[in-house]
C-alpha cells in the first residue's frame, strides 16, 4: 500500500512536470527566438505566446467553448498534411470551381484531400454528417474529394439577413446575430475556431485544399483578416490566384492584386490561374508571357469556358435564362431580396421539359409576372421582410390570379412559412421583432424560435409515394390544422402540409426536388402530364467529372505538384 502511494504521487508530480515544462516552451522560450525571412514563417512562436497567453477567459464557439490558452497545445501535436490555398482576384473568379476540381482530379489519384473554407458568406447552405450547417459550396467540393461533408470544412459561415447584419455560424451551429462592426471584434475568437478546424483536418488528410473569399486585395479588410491571406500567413501555405479572363481586364486584375498585397504575402503568392477563356490561346499568349516577367511568377494554366457546366452556386443567383420555350412547362420564381437555398431550384433549370424562369424586382410599375404552370416561393433568411417585399412587387395579386386558372404553387422553407396565416418573430431573430400577416394559402402559423433546427432526412411524399431526400434548416415552428394535411411523411413523422384545395403545397425540406421519384411526382402534381426522370446527383457527378478532366488537360500539374513539395507541413500557424 505504501509502495503504491509512492507510485501515485510521483505519478502526478511527474504530470506537473510535463505540463510546466510545455508551458516554459511554449511561452517563455519560444516568444524569444529569433524571426524567420518574410514567407511568413516567421515569429509564428512569438505570435503564440503573444496572441493566447493575454486571454484566459472561455469565448462561446457553438456548442463548445474555445479556451484561447489551451488552443496552442493543439499545434505542438504533429500534423502531416500540406495546405494549399486558391485565392481569387473577385469574387466569382472561380475559384470554388478550381477547388472542386483539384479535389475530384486529387481524389481520383487517390490522394486522401479535403476542401476548406476558413469563413463563408452565402445564403445557400447545407447540413452535414455531425448536423452542422455549412456552405453548400463546400458540400459540393466535399462530394467531389469522395468525402461526407463535415462542420470542419467551412467553420465560419455567414447568412446575411440585413446589409448590415448577420447569423453567424461557428463550427456548424449558431452562435449570435451580429452587425458588420460587433463581428469585425469577434474575428480573433472566429480565427481561433478556424485554426482549431484546419488542425483537425491535417491529422486526418494528406492534402488540404483551402478557398479563399471575394479578393485578398479588400484593404480595408486586410487587419484581421481570416479568409484569405490572414489564414494563408497564419498556416504558411502557398496560394494560387484565379482570375477570369471572361470578364476582360484580367492583367490588370492579377498585377492589381499584387500590388496590394503586402510584400511577404505577394511572396507566398506562387503563380495564377486564367479562367474562363474562350477564343485562340495562340493569341494570350504574349500576355501570359509579359505577365510572368512583370511578375516573375509562372502562369499554371488556362482553363477554357466550360459551356454548360453545372456546380451548385456559392451564393449569386444564376442569371444565364434568356431564351423560353413556351412550349415547356412554366416554372416561375421571385428572386428575394434575402434569398437563400435558391440551389434548391437547380433540378428543375436542369430538367429537359422545365422552362425556369427568375424573377427579380420589376423595372417599372407595369411589368407582368410571367404567366407560370407553377410558382415556387424559395427559401429566405429574412422572411417576413421578403414577405413585404414580394406584396410590393404584386406578387400576392398575381398568384391570386394564378391559382384561381388552377395553377399550383410551392413553398420551400422561407417560402412555407410565407404562405401561411401568420409569421411571428418575437425575439426579432430576423430583424425588427414583431408579426406580419401571411398569404393565408394554407392553415398554419409560424414562430421563429432560437434554436435553429438541422437535419438530414428522408421519407416519402404524400403525392404518389415517390421517395424524397433533403435537409431541414430553419428556426420557425410551425403549427395549425393545415399541417393534418402533409406533403411528406419522414419516417413516422409528417413534414408540410398541402391546402384543402390540393393546389397549394408547403415544405420545409431543401432538396425538395433533389430525388428523381420526388421531382417527377411533384411535376406530374403540378401538371405535367408525361415527366422524364432526372438523376440530379449523377448531373452534378457528371460535371465534376468533366471539370476534373478539363484541369487534368489544361493545366501544369507537375509544376502544381512541385509547388506542393516544396510547401510546409502544415504543424503550426505561422503569426504575421
């Protein structure tokens, strides 16, 4: 008994020695070692102690809680992946694109890669495996790189309700509304969560492929920046600027760029991608060649215009609709001010016999609506101002109309609870608190709540039967004697609700057409008599499959590969 006293206590006391002595290392020792050369690496240990030593206090992070002097503890474990990063000149360079297909041309090489986003922001999301709430442009590139999408791959999302305001989403789950201003001082806590996200992913990939957002050159942004070369010189990792050349200046968008940048970060900016080219390349090429001596950096590739390609957008609403076809079936849809999910509707741009139309706000006061076989009101992240907004543009005299020819009408999420009896706000989760009267097409009544629901499911459609997969993410509850009547029936579980009449459907699942049974039966519900099946997944494979090949033709993978050897692991972030 005493000999094992003894053991015990020399046990402990040798535990307290291990934890001072990494506490010595990490903040006494390290801050006093001498600066690296200007890639970045350098003062990375200094930066540590400096940055997480001052802080002691729990900071909310989701469900968990951050505790800033534990968080250099995960950077002294071993990681053994490379990181490289895929900034853009603009937004809508491509550089979402880009990402998707390196993963897939990764992972068809069998290389273990994952995609991350640092921070996001974009009304279109998705739900992953661990029921967090993500991009749906990481969603995408996940699939690409053969992985279920995870939290970790995008840990700061932002969903704009307001052009000042936003939910801000870490590690999948809402943690606060903010203004612009209240989140510029939350970004050291959100860069913490990033950090601990990247660190995660490099024990269990070999590659991390990072996007970046909108352009590293956004000056007014650059003091604690964690989306582009703020994340890029903390994890020291190289970058490849993408720039589109469909919308013309693009020399001038990749000098432009670099001369903004500071000098470490244009350092570790080690070449470019031309995107979207169409025409002789014969003819760019004296370009190419003057801008790699005026900039003494090599030009990777050019990728051409890819006619057709479908990737589920980031967050703008497509805009390539002009010419209809009356003779297919009529699909219309408000484009809202705040809407969110509108990938939702990529089935129906994608299906043969469907002719989509996205209606934006009128140009003057006589503008029709188009005459539609069905209108689908989308998702939104401010619902009960898209609701104002849709009265406004005539959109409730229109689809009184509409109906009353026997046409049919859809609401997905936003939509739903729009075309209920009422929707309230109590807690102003949205904007303003306070209730607004709804379109009173079927018998229910909605109430945002604080806790934002996430899921994935499956079921069955009342219609048919036809077998339906989505996702839920929504903070209203709804309720009333319309919801006797469901579109969907998820296990045991009703979903929705169908009005009295059969002409007025209401769901709260994205993806809602995803499912080729669910996108038939619907149509066939809405009028269309004979329906062609579509598989949406295997379109979207499709596309990454087609983008893969077009990197693997068009760009200079070995000098891709070279850069990654050279490129550190990524075991510590590196300061700047």
């Amino acid at each position: 008994m005493h000999h094992r006293l003894i053991g015990m206590r020399l046990l402990v006391a040798g535990c307290w020695l291990l934890v001072a002595g990494c506490w010595l290392l990490v903040f006494i020792i390290v801050p006093t070692l001498p600066r690296g050369d200007d890639r970045g690496q350098e003062g990375w240990n200094d930066n540590i102690g400096r940055k997480f030593s001052r802080s002691w206090r729990n900071v909310s992070c989701g469900n968990a809680f951050v505790r800033f002097h534990l968080v250099p503890w995960i950077y002294i474990m071993p990681a053994m992946s490379k990181t490289l990063m895929i900034q853009g000149t603009a937004s809508d360079a491509g550089k979402s694109t880009v990402v998707a297909g390196l993963c897939r041309l990764l992972h068809r090489r069998g290389v273990a890669v994952v995609p991350f986003k640092p921070q996001n922001m974009a009304l279109n999301s998705a739900v992953t495996r661990d029921g967090g709430e993500i991009g749906r442009a990481q969603a995408v590139q996940a699939q690409a790189a053969g992985l279920e999408p995870h939290s970790d791959i995008n840990p700061i999302l932002l969903k704009p309700s307001s052009d000042m305001g936003a939910q801000v989403i870490v590690h999948g789950k809402a943690v606060a509304q903010m203004q612009a201003r209240d989140y510029h001082h939350y970004k050291k806590v959100a860069m913490a969560a990033v950090l601990e996200s990247h660190q995660r992913l490099s024990q269990q990939y070999e590659l991390i492929m990072v996007e970046g957002a909108g352009s590293p050159a956004e000056v007014n942004l650059r003091e604690g920046d964690i989306a582009n070369m703020g994340f890029a010189e903390a994890v020291d990792c190289p970058v490849v600027l993408v720039a589109d050349i469909d919308k013309g200046g693009v020399f001038a968008q990749i000098v432009g760029t670099l001369e903004l940048l500071s000098e470490s970060e244009r350092a570790r900016t080690a070449g470019f991608i031309i995107n979207r080219f169409r025409g002789d390349i014969a003819l760019l090429q004296p370009g190419i060649d003057w801008l790699e001596q005026k900039t003494g950096k090599p030009v990777f590739g050019v990728v051409p215009y890819l006619h057709g390609l479908h990737l589920e957008a980031e967050d703008a609403v497509p805009r390539d609709h002009i010419v209809t076809d009356r003779n297919k079936f009529q699909v219309v849809v408000p484009v809202l001010p705040r809407i969110s999910n509108h990938t939702d509707l990529d089935p129906l741009r994608l299906h043969p016999q469907v002719d989509l139309h996205l209606v934006g706000p009128k140009t003057d006061s006589t503008q029709p609506i188009p005459p539609a076989d069905l209108i689908i009101l989308p998702g939104s992240k401010n619902v009960r101002a898209d609701l104002a907004w849709l009265r406004t543009e005539g959109w409730e005299q229109a689809m009184g109309r509409h109906l009353r020819y026997g046409g049919k009408v859809i609401g997905i999420c936003g939509g739903y609870q729009m075309l209920g009896r009422a929707l309230h706000d109590p807690l102003g989760l949205e904007d303003v608190a306070g209730s607004s009267t709804g379109l009173g097409l079927l018998e229910i009544e909605t109430t945002l709540e604080s806790e934002k629901q996430l899921r994935r499911v499956s079921g069955h459609l009342t219609l048919e039967g036809a077998a339906v997969t989505g996702y839920e993410i929504h903070m209203g509850v709804s309720h009333g004697a319309g919801l006797a009547r469901p579109a969907a029936l998820l296990g045991a579980s009703p979903e929705g609700a169908i009005s009295a009449d059969g002409q007025v459907l209401g769901s709260y699942l994205h993806g809602l057409f995803d499912h080729p049974e669910a996108c038939s039966a619907l149509l066939r519900w809405a009028g269309l008599r004979t329906v062609e099946p579509i598989d949406y997944f295997a379109l979207r494979e499709q596309g990454l499959e087609r983008l893969a090949d077009t990197l693997e033709a068009h760009l200079d993978l070995s000098r891709l590969e070279a850069l990654l050897q050279t490129a550190s692991d990524t075991s510590a972030p590196s300061g700047h």
